[in-house]
C-alpha cells in the first residue's frame, strides 16, 4: 500500500468533483480514479479516517477556488447517496399522503411505535421479503423512514421518549460483547461457516460435512 500523497488526494477530490461519489469510486466494481485499475488490483487505496480527515484539511489555494479549503471542512452531503435519499422520499410521500407532511412535528410521536415499525420491517427484510407489499418500497427504505421521523421529531422536541427504564449500567452491552470475544477465540481451533441463501447449492455438502461433528483447522 503506497501512502496517499496531497497530489493524489487532489486527483481524488477531482473524481469527485466530476460527480463520482466516494464510495463508488472505492467500491471493488469501480475503477481506481488514480491509475485507472480495478481496484482490487491497485495500491491506491484510502488511508485511515485520521488520515483521510487531515488530508481533507490540506491547502487547496492553488485549485482556483479560494472557497475550496473553507467548503471541504464544512458538514458535507456529497458522501450520502442521492439515490436512497430519493427512494426515503418516496417512504416520506406516502406517509404525508396518508397522514399530511410533517405531523410528526406538529403532534407528539411516541418513539416506541416507530421502533416497533421500524424492528418490523428489519425482521421482514432479514427474514427474505426484500419489498414491503403494502408500499411496494423497500422494507430498508421504510426501516430508515422510522428512523428519520424519530431523529427528526427529537431535535422537534416533539417526541415523547416511551422507552422503558433504562438499565443501571448504560454499557451493559460491553459485557456482552466481552462474552461473544471469549466464545470466539474458545473455538478458533473450529472451522466456522453459515447457511445462507447465497451458498444454498452447497448446503448438502455443507451438512455431509458436519455429519461428524465440528470441523477442526488444519492450519
């Protein structure tokens, strides 16, 4: 891996600036904006968030818009996909045809129903039905939907916190995630896998496999 130099971090900004977003351009499909590779099969890859943000901060003067080096620091929405930002529209046009734009700020929403909408949609989506068939919209698309009426009617103050008592110690997960590391490294010597719908043509072979008990690491 080479080390991002202010000259190629300027090439990059220029990608994007032709339009191209930043995870596409880092996306193993797409083109290396740089050498023109895929690229997997180049070394110009991003630096560490550190990295990236210090670089963000390099001197752009000399690119001909004085206002380069105030706007790169500035809260961007270049990063997010227009896309998606289209397709939560829709999700959000449904709702104000049904119940009128903005309602959630205007009336008080109580956060434990739009969670429940929301682990309703993630649990179908999760489970295999990719489109919700009430709105024909993604169950993805409908779960952000949720979260974006929260969000929003908290900043509002129009939202009424439902959710039960909180826990005494506010890191109880950190407890949690100590016991997955532990159960993990007590079965490295195992070979992991998993069921999916991708690898579903393997799964006879899969099982066969098993039919002995877990498959140790030869390595």
């Amino acid at each position: 891996m080479i080390t991002v130099t202010e000259d190629i971090f300027k090439r990059y900004l220029a990608c994007l600036d032709r339009g191209s977003s930043e995870l596409d351009l880092y996306d193993g499909a797409h083109r290396c904006p740089i050498c023109s590779q895929n690229i997997d099969n180049c070394d110009h890859m991003l630096p560490d968030l550190e990295q990236f943000f210090a670089l963000r901060k390099v001197d752009t003067s000399n690119t001909g818009n004085p206002k380069d080096s105030v706007g790169a620091n500035k809260s961007p929405l270049s990063p997010v996909s227009r896309r998606v930002i289209h397709e939560l529209g829709l999700a959000m046009l449904e709702g104000e045809c049904q119940y009128w734009r903005h309602n959630y700020r205007a009336s008080k929403v109580r956060a434990m129903v739009y969670i429940d909408a929301l682990e309703r949609h993630i649990s179908a989506w999760v489970e295999g039905q990719d489109i919700d068939p009430k709105s024909g919209l993604s169950h993805l698309v409908k779960a952000m939907a949720c979260l974006m009426i929260i969000r929003d009617a908290q900043l509002f103050e129009s939202l009424t916190d439902d959710r039960p008592p909180a826990q005494a110690d506010p890191n109880w997960m950190d407890g949690y995630n100590d016991r997955a590391l532990a159960i993990v490294r007590s079965t490295e010597h195992l070979v992991r896998g998993a069921y999916t719908e991708s690898n579903r043509g393997e799964w006879p072979g899969m099982s066969a496999a098993l039919n002995d008990g877990p498959i140790r690491r030869t390595v």
